[in-house]
DNA sequence: CAGAGGATCGGCT
DNA sequence: GCCGATCCTCTGG
C-alpha cells in the first residue's frame, strides 16, 4: 500500500471528494493497522451554509482552513466523532466528510472498538461509526496526514469504482447541492437506499 | 453567561 | 419511521 502525499490528489474540494473514493484509510493503532476503503464522502466548501467554515475560521474548525491533506475531527450531538480531509490552500477553508469505508483488515480490533459484534457491512457505515471503529478522536484534529504516523491515506492500485454524486445526508441548509459522492453498488453505503441508486 | 442546535446512532414502534 | 441521548460550540445579550 502506497501512502498519499499532497501531489498526488487534487486541491480543488468536489474533485478530492470524488478522487477519495476507492483510496483506503489506514489508521495505526499501536502497531495494529485497521484499514477500510473509501466507498462514501461529502464535500463542504467554504461558499457552502452547510459548511462549519461558512463563517470564517473558529476554534472548532480551524484545520478546514489548513492546506489539503489534514484531518478536521469534530464531535457532534454529544454522541459521535466525524472524520474529514481539508481540502483547498492554505487560507480557504474547506474539507471532505469520510461517510463509510468498506472494511479491509483489521476487523476484530475495529469490533473491539466498536464494543459490539456488528456485521461486516454495518462496522464502517456511517461517519459516527468509522470514528468509533478506528478510534478516531479530537487528539488527530489537525494531523497532517502525509507525514502523521497514526493516520493516513492510502493507494492499493484497486480498479477505481464508479462513483456518483447524489444530496447530501441530514444537511438542512444548500440542501440542494449534490455533494455527496459514493461508490456504485457498494454494499457499504450509509443513508437511504433510494439516495444511492445504481444506475 | 445562558440557550439553542447540530455533517449521528441505536433502539423502539 | 421516529425519538431521545448527550455535549460541545457558537451566538447573542
């Protein structure tokens, strides 16, 4: 497995988001390595009313504004943690919501994780249950994930899957954009079936 | 300083 | 399908 570095993907949000797609998350535990493939993302770019940057840089969402390839971790409704990529130069902030990966190795740890014996399918499907799964938190916000030792990016030299966009999930403002983007006929999909449609 | 709301999940109906 | 849990962050006064 090759590990992305900054010149490999591009800058521009939506084009990440799409890129993303078939790339695989490697998060090392210690030495253990849990790793799944990308089969779902989003994109929030800094024009977007949806997006945490929408107001300019906070506390909270700081990393959006750092050169592509960092993780932006931020907690949400007292419950979950959600993984994102900035995305965009320095400046400008923006990122990709990692939505669901397809699991690749290190399974039992992730159900340890997870504290339950979940299915295959239902481990990494939905961007709560990819944090719990690979033990993600606030402590790798702003990692920079060409050089960070405990999460990054890779490239397996896998066929790239065909990829669609569609609405965005539990979005209540530009609820109409289509920045969703998934991986045709991926068993691993979160969301509504009918926002995933295979043809 | 108080209040509202959120890029979710799991359990129940 | 709906609802509650749970808490951090931002906003406004």
């Amino acid at each position: 497995m090759r590990r992305l570095t900054r010149a490999d993907v591009p800058l521009a949000t939506d084009a990440l988001a799409r890129f993303l797609i078939g790339m695989v998350v490697v998060r090392d535990l210690d030495g253990t390595l849990l790793t799944g493939r990308i089969v779902e993302t989003e994109a929030y770019t800094a024009d977007d009313p949806a997006s945490h940057s929408f107001r300019g840089p906070t506390a909270r969402n700081r990393t959006m504004f750092e050169r592509h390839l960092h993780a932006y971790v931020y907690f949400i409704y007292g419950t979950a943690y959600c993984l994102n990529i900035s995305s965009e130069p320095a400046g400008v902030g923006a990122a990709v919501l990692i939505r669901a990966l397809e699991p690749l190795t290190g399974l039992d740890a992730m159900r340890t994780q997870r504290g339950s014996a979940a299915a295959d399918r239902d481990l990494l499907r939905g961007p709560g249950r990819v944090c719990r799964a690979l033990d993600i938190d606030r402590r790798l916000d702003g990692a920079d994930l060409e050089t960070d030792a405990r999460l990054w990016l890779g490239a397996d030299g896998s066929p790239r899957p065909a990829v669609r966009s569609s609405l965005r999930i539990g979005i209540s403002q530009a609820a109409d954009r289509r920045a969703r983007f998934y991986a045709v006929g991926s068993p691993y999909l979160s969301g509504r079936k009918a926002l995933s449609p295979d043809l």
